[in-house]
C-alpha cells in the first residue's frame, strides 16, 4: 500500500516523518544518525531513496536505498585528473548538492548537481557518474563562474522537462539558469531580465545568482526563481525574467521557491532578512503566496511563530506535493501545511538544522 | 613493512578496521594498500586529486606528513603510520 513520507536531510541524518491512517504526519526514524545530510530524495522512476552525506572530515559520500533503511554506499561523483575549477585550482567534489531523475522515460538516469559547478550524469542508476562535459567546458566556466556563500559555484537547481527528457536546466550559484536541448551537449545561458546587484554591470549575462529555480510541471515554460536579489518569474521558458518581488518585502530575499504543479500563476516563497542578516522577517515566520504570477504576495502566518523567531529556510527545505506543504529552517523547525499554506501545524522544534525536505509516496 | 594505524572514528563506515602491515615507501603508495585492503576507504582520506582531506591528519610516528598534496614522505621499514581525524570545531 502506498505510504506518504517526509523526508528531511539535516544536520545529523536523514529523518523521516510518515503519515498515519488518520493523516496525522508522525516521526518515524533516522538514518545516518550524526551525518549530516545535504539532499535526501526519492525517485518515483526507480524506487530508490537517495541520501547525500557532507561528512566534514570524510568527504562526500552517496548512497542509495530500496527501501529507506538499508542502504548502500556509491562511489561518489568524482572530477577527472587534471580538472581545474580555476587555473591552478584542481577540481574536486565540495558539496553533492542537487538531485534529479532523467525523465520518466529513462529510468535509472540520474543527475547530481554539485560544487565547484560539475554535473554529473549516470545511466546505471548511480553505479557510475560521468561529468556532463558540456557544461564543464562551457567558456564561461572558469572565468566568470564565482561561488556565492561558499567556496566555489555550486549547481543547485536541475529540472528535467517531463516532455523531453534532453530539455533541462539548471540554476548555479553563481552563474545563473543554463540550458540545453539537446540532453546536454550544448549549454547556454537564460538570464536576461536579472538583475545582479553585486556586479559592476548588474544585467550580466553570467554571473547571476539563483538561490532556487522551480517550474510549474504541467506548464514548465513558466519557472520561478528565488534571487539573490529578488524574486523573479518567466512565462517564455528563461528568455526573459521579470522581477516580481514586493519592493517592501517580506518576498524578497530568501532561498526556497515552490512553483503549484499544474497552475503557472501560484508559487511559494519562504522570505528572510537580506544577506547581511540571514535572519525571519521582523523575528516572525510567514510563508509567502502569490495567485496571480507575482503581481501580488499575501502573508501567511496562520500557525507560525510570530516572536522571537530566527529561522531561515534553506533552498531545498520548501516542498510542495498537491495541496500540502512542508518546510524545516536552519534553527531545526519544521512545519507542514495540508491546505496551500493557508494554515500551518509544528512537525518538530527540535530538529537539527534542515538542508532538505521531500515528500515520496513510496510503496 | 610499515603499519598504518587508523582512528577508531573511521570504525563507524569500516567497522572491522584493524591495523594494516603493508608495503609501501611513501604514504601515497601505502593508502593504495589500504584501498586494496578496504574498498572506498581512500576516499575517506584524500580526494579525488589525491590530496588529504582537510580535517583528516596523517602522522609517521609522531610526526604530522609534510606533503598534504601529494604524500610523497618516505617511510622506514618499521614506521607506523597514523591516520588520524584533525582537530576541528573545537
């Protein structure tokens, strides 16, 4: 029988939330206790569960599972000898930090997006890794690449379109959104209309900084974006972005966007204090809604701490499945919403810091 | 040969580590051995370029390897070999 679960990748493991008969959502385990967790996932097309480890000490690691308990260690994606992420600076993997199957059509092709800026690709189910060279080599990679918040850029964004399986984009911090067409041969850039505020020429072509881009499934020519400087939305597949922030916030600055599955004009933002403070919104937690492709955002506060809150949400901490939502903050709340963000009830006060949130219906 | 002697914090992926006698004049060519002996464990210590994690510590006796980059020390017939996790984060 299908189960619906909740998967958090944090600071000390992957945890697990599962939901009762009675559609109450209740803790159910941790897995890699003490590890922390960078993206914990699930593939639909495989029934696998994924779980990227950071070990501080030991380098990342990469496992997968058939059934959430029992797990397996993979080789890791590793850069070829002699790769550099600049001149004199050898490539090696910083962070697995982006998952995505490769359409519904292959199974077993996955995609993991990671610092310094590789993506890499297998066909055997994570068995083995390729470097996509197509983006590695691209001409923009080593010059005008740059990391945002950590060391080095880092892919975090990978979106397979579901009616072509050689569509995809992908977001880099910082870089900006690429594209190819043709499964990942040839890459190019999609960032006219952002606004980089950190830049000699803000409206540079490379070097913007998407925390996080989404798109609605069943229009996936409609992608969202939560900036570095802004909240932006495009209707025409990346061509053109337009800013939609609230210019007095609170959707603003943040990290975690959710486009709706099937309606191109919804999308959720979680806002924070800009990047200087990386702190809530006037020390409350409100998710942000719009219903009318960002000409609007409305609050939503209903359930959520409104005093001395501190929380930030990761990029990947926002998840969205039909009506319900799910999301866990940096000081290890975690809060689920079953009707559109309209109210929300407290899943646990005492994670550790969250990097991850997924639902999987899994059998 | 040298022995290499590992920090019980890598028992937790490698429970049945145990210390290793293997061939080997330079620390580069004794983690080849550990390889062959423990599948995956090098890449616990150094990356894909070969070069010592940050937070991983390797000792000859009491003293720390000069070459993070390489790990090109020499080692003497009865050297032991440390692998140790740094110090870090107080």
């Amino acid at each position: 029988m299908a189960q619906n679960l909740l998967l958090f990748g944090t600071r000390k493991g992957l945890v697990t939330y599962h939901q009762k008969n009675n559609g109450n959502w209740e803790y159910r385990d941790t897995q890699f206790l003490g590890a922390p967790v960078s993206i914990a996932s699930y593939d639909q097309n495989t029934g696998t569960y994924w779980a990227f480890l950071d070990h501080g000490h030991w380098g990342c690691k990469l496992h997968r599972s058939k059934d959430g308990k029992n797990w397996e260690e993979l080789e890791a994606p590793k850069y070829p000898e002699g790769e550099e992420i600049k001149e004199g600076i050898p490539a090696s993997t910083k962070l697995l930090w982006a998952f995505s199957n490769g359409g519904s059509d292959r199974p077993g092709t996955v995609y993991i997006g990671t610092e310094p800026g590789g993506l890499f690709k297998s066909t055997d189910n994570g068995d083995s890794f390729e470097l996509v060279r197509g983006l590695w080599d691209h001409p923009s990679r080593k010059t005008q690449w740059f990391g945002g918040g950590r060391d080095h850029p880092g892919i975090h964004s990978i979106l397979v379109d579901p009616k072509d399986s050689d569509h995809i984009y992908i977001g880099i911090s910082c870089a900006g959104v690429f594209e190819t067409l043709d499964g990942g041969a040839n890459w190019h850039p999609m960032n006219h209309g952002l606004q980089a505020e950190f830049l000699p020429d803000p409206s540079s072509e490379i070097g913007q900084d998407p925390h996080l881009v989404d798109w609605c499934k069943a229009n996936p020519k409609v992608m969202w974006q939560q900036n570095h400087c802004g909240i932006y939305r495009t209707v025409d597949g990346g061509a053109n972005w337009a800013d939609i922030s609230q210019p007095e916030g609170p959707a603003n600055f943040g990290f975690a966007i959710a486009a709706h599955e099937t309606d191109p004009e919804v999308a959720w933002v979680v806002p924070g204090v800009s990047d200087e403070m990386r702190v809530a919104v006037d020390n409350a937690l409100c998710v942000c809604r719009t219903e009318d492709g960002g000409k609007t955002w409305k609050a939503l506060r209903k359930g959520l701490p409104q005093s001395a809150v501190f929380d930030i949400t990761y990029r990947h901490a926002l998840a969205l499945q039909g009506e319900k939502l799910a999301f866990g903050t940096t000081t290890g709340n975690a809060y689920m919403s079953m009707n559109n963000g309209d109210s929300w009830q407290t899943l646990n006060t005492n994670l550790p810091m969250v990097h991850s949130v997924e639902f999987a219906v899994v059998d | 040969m040298p022995t290499v002697k590992f920090t019980s914090n890598l028992k937790r992926f490698y429970p049945n580590l145990a210390p290793l006698r293997v061939k080997g004049n330079t620390v580069a060519e004794i983690l080849k051995e550990v390889e062959a002996n423990h599948a995956g464990l090098r890449d616990y210590i150094v990356d894909e370029n070969g070069v010592l994690r940050k937070h991983v510590n390797i000792f000859i006796g009491n003293d720390m390897v000069s070459d993070r980059q390489t790990l090109q020390d020499t080692l003497a017939e009865n050297d032991e070999v440390y692998i140790m996790q740094a110090l870090s984060g107080g």
